[in-house]
C-alpha cells in the first residue's frame, strides 16, 4: 500500500486564520533603489495555497510574495475538493503583479493515464506540471482539458481529452522527430537535484533526480541559464544555441559556506494530483517541491479520491534533502453478490411460506 524513499518532512506552514500573509523571497532592495518586485495572490475561494517557481516560497491566500526577483515567474493555487490553478506572471523593479484566480469546483473527480513513444517524455495537464509519461494523473474535475506532452528533438504534441465522472481515460502519444527544427532545447541537470531554474530570469522549473529538466524550442541565441538551491552557492552559466540542436547543461552546485538551517523536500505519488497534508494542514498537491523545510518532526498524508490515503512520519533535518515517493493503492471496489432472478426470489418465497404453513398444520 505505501512505497516511500524518505521518511518525511515539511514545510514551514503558515495558518490561513492569520489573514493574509506575506512571504520574502529573492534579492533585498538597497536603500531606495528597488531591485525586486512583489506578486499579490487572491482566490476564491480564500484560504488557498500558493506556491512559487515550484516551491520557492509558499503561503495561503490571500497573500504577497515580496522580494521577488524581475522576470517570468509561475504561481500554482491549490485547494481541496478544487481544480488545481496555474499562473504565469511577469514581475518588474518596484511594483506589484497581481494573481487573482476563481477556482473550479471538483465534483465525482476523474483522472488521465498518459503513455507516450519515446516514454519519460514531459507531461502537463491544463498547463500543470505532473511529471514524466508513463503517468496517472487524478483528481480531475469531469470535462474537457488540455493534455501536452514535450521532449527534446520531436513536436510537442497537445490533445484535448474529456475526462468521465469516476473513470480513468487512456490516452497515447506518439511524438514526431523535428526536422531540421528553426528552433533548439536546453536540457538541465545538476548535482544535486532539485535546484529552481531560470532562463534569462525566467522561471522554467526545477531539475528532477535522475532525470533532466527539459526546456525546449527556444530561438537560436545566447542564453544565461541562472540555477539556486537553499544551501547551495548559485550557478550561473551563458548558452549559445544553434537552430536545431539540444545543449545539454549539467550544474554541480557547490555548498555554501553558510550552514543550512532549512531542508529541501520532494513529495511525489502515483496517480499524481493527491492532495499532501502536513500535520493536518493542507499544502499543495503532487508532485509538490518545498525549498524551505523547517528541521523538525512531521507527518504527512496523502489524499486522493479513490485510492487509500497514504501517510507516514518522521524527522528532518537542517540541510537533509528528503524526497517521499507513495504508490497510492486504489479502493477495493465491492465484489457483486450474486442474486437470484426476481421470478425465482418469489417461487422461493412461496416454497418458503407453503412449508411452514404445513408444519404449523400439524
């Protein structure tokens, strides 16, 4: 029923009955002179959690992340029993983005198997991330949505699938190889795992273990790929790309002199889209990255809508990258009694009550 790599973690949680909150992220401004911007994030409903560049930062709505660096950043919203919010927003020096979602009610959920030729291509879901083919991906709201899948050298491939009320949909992709493409991809790797990356100050996700993050049909040009990790010194490096070629960029980020008082924490599962509580807190949903854990002892839970929830506990510690991996196990459905045809059920009856009428007879 449970497969786990780690036992667990969490993050640094914030009660939503605090009212809105604000969370520091990214450069200081010196003096007067603004170097960063801010993102305002509201939902409705409230009491939402907001997570940034995959979980950089996290707080529940409504709320500001300050700090933030200039550039292109994504904000994802979650809430239990609600469609998942993704949200890409452009932040400049000195003012403030604003993110403002209404999420979509998830009733009698669904889910997507996704397979692909090649397999382990990149998987998204009405935008979302959810990891690599061959994957399931739950808690669904019933109807149409937005399937992509993307490797380097072939054609992203999008379809539109509708999802049916308490059913899992197959769906295949069989990707096609460019062609002498006008454009290039970035493979990114880094030693270890999990580092946020940025291209030209744009967030563009982070790198998975034993795997690469991909970041595909760029336009030929000059690059500065920009990668950061609680604990570690930032990497910086400049990419020249061709047309038509795939530049892989492996980091090895160095450890910062400073000692670590946070842990970085992955919490993955299958079928993805399981909504993770942390000590009875709700958080996010898989896959879910936290680069700011506080040292501590935790437990979590994993909840999704026709499988067994998953839990576990444990204790983590300052500089520890854990990483929870649950195979969640599906809902025994009830094995049907067999019944008798209605006629028979009657003529059973009769036979019944005639024998007991001739046994008081006598």
């Amino acid at each position: 029923m449970k497969k786990m790599y780690l036992v667990l973690l969490v993050l640094v949680m914030v009660s939503p009955a605090l009212g809105e909150v604000t969370i520091g992220t990214g450069t200081v401004s010196s003096g007067n002179v603004y170097t960063t911007g801010s993102i305002y994030v509201m939902s409705t409903p409230a009491g939402a959690s907001a997570v940034l560049d995959g979980g950089l930062a996290q707080l529940p709505t409504p709320g500001t992340f300050i700090n933030v660096p200039p550039g292109q950043h994504v904000v994802i919203v979650t809430k239990p029993g609600y469609q998942s919010s993704t949200t890409t927003v452009n932040v400049s020096i000195g003012t403030t983005a604003n993110v403002l979602v209404t999420l979509e009610q998830v009733i009698n959920a669904g889910g997507i198997s996704v397979s692909s030729t090649p397999k382990g291509s990149g998987l998204y879901v009405d935008d979302l991330y959810q990891g690599i083919t061959e994957m399931i991906v739950g808690n669904l709201q019933p109807g149409p949505h937005k399937v992509t899948v993307a490797e380097p050298g072939y054609q992203t491939s999008t379809q539109t699938v509708t999802v049916l009320s308490g059913q899992v949909i197959p769906v295949s992709f069989t990707l096609v190889p460019e062609n002498n493409p006008p454009t290039g991809d970035i493979q990114v790797s880094s030693t270890p795992p999990g580092a946020v990356v940025y291209l030209d100050g744009n967030y563009k996700g982070f790198t998975p273990p034993n795997d690469h993050l991909d970041i595909i049909d760029l336009a030929p040009g000059t690059y500065t790929l920009s990668l950061t990790r609680l604990g570690y010194l930032d990497f910086s490096t400049s990419v020249t790309l061709p047309p038509g070629k795939i530049i892989p960029v492996n980091a090895t980020m160095v450890p910062s002199p400073v000692t670590p008082t946070v842990a970085t924490a992955e919490i993955v599962s299958t079928p993805s889209g399981a909504e993770v509580y942390i000590n009875n807190a709700f958080l996010g949903i898989t896959p879910f990255v936290s680069q700011n854990v506080t040292p501590g002892t935790y437990t979590i839970e994993l909840r999704l809508q026709g499988y067994i929830p998953f839990s576990t506990s444990g204790t983590v510690q300052a500089g520890q990258d854990v990483r929870v991996i649950a195979a969640l196990t599906p809902v025994a459905t009830p094995t049907p009694t067999a019944s008798l045809p209605p006629l028979l059920s009657i003529l059973s009856l009769c036979i019944v009550a005639l024998a007991a009428h001739l046994i008081f007879r006598r």
